[in-house]
C-alpha cells in the first residue's frame, strides 16, 4: 500500500494514506498515540469501521500497536520501515507509469528536474 493515493481509491486507502502520510512527515513518532477511531472518523468524514480497516492495515504491518483500552501507538522504527515500504512501492507502481508518462509527453528529465 502507498501513502499517495488518488480519489478512485477505497476510503480506506485513502484514510490509511493520510496517516501513513503523518507518520513520514513526523506528526507521530514512536510512541505517539493515534488519533481514535471515532475522531479520526469524525474529521474525515469516515465511518468508524472504515478507519478501524485502515489502523488495523498498519497493525498488521507492524507499524502501530493497540494498547487495550488505551488506543493506537507508533511502534519504534515504524517510520524508517514505512518509509522504505512506501519506496519500494513507488518504485513498483507509480514510477514506471509516471516515467512512461514522461517519454509520451516528450519531457526531458533533466529539464523537469530543473523545475522542481
């Protein structure tokens, strides 16, 4: 899964791209707590079971844990793990279509660089 998503993605996707996004940027480090299900669902618009699919994608990956009664925690080296994570699936996904994308419309890279 990939922190960029699209509007044609899945709410979850969506919702798991959005923290996957804070969790890179640093807005939760290791230890910090997740907002709840309820807030976080309440913020976006989401239902409760739709950010509950996202959180539990990332308890899966290892990246969060659940302290019963407590809430959702980024577990230590969480992001150095999604950070490598969300590369490999740039790499895979996204780069090859945005690099034929490139040779359709004629760009040079170098000059694209050169803009960013």
């Amino acid at each position: 899964m990939t922190a960029l998503s699209n509007e044609d993605s899945p709410v979850y996707i969506r919702l798991r791209a959005t923290i996957a996004s804070g969790i890179l940027r640093g807005d939760y480090r290791a230890g910090d707590q997740l907002p709840s299900v309820r807030a976080l669902a309440a913020e976006h618009g989401a239902n409760p079971l739709t950010v509950a699919k996202a959180y539990q994608s990332f308890q899966d990956d290892g990246y969060v844990e659940v302290r019963r009664g407590v809430g959702m925690f980024v577990l230590p080296g969480a992001s150095e793990r999604l950070r490598m994570a969300e590369r490999d699936a740039f790499m895979q996904s996204q780069w090859p279509r945005i690099r034929d994308h490139i040779d359709l419309l004629g760009l040079d890279l170098t000059d694209l660089m050169a803009r960013a």
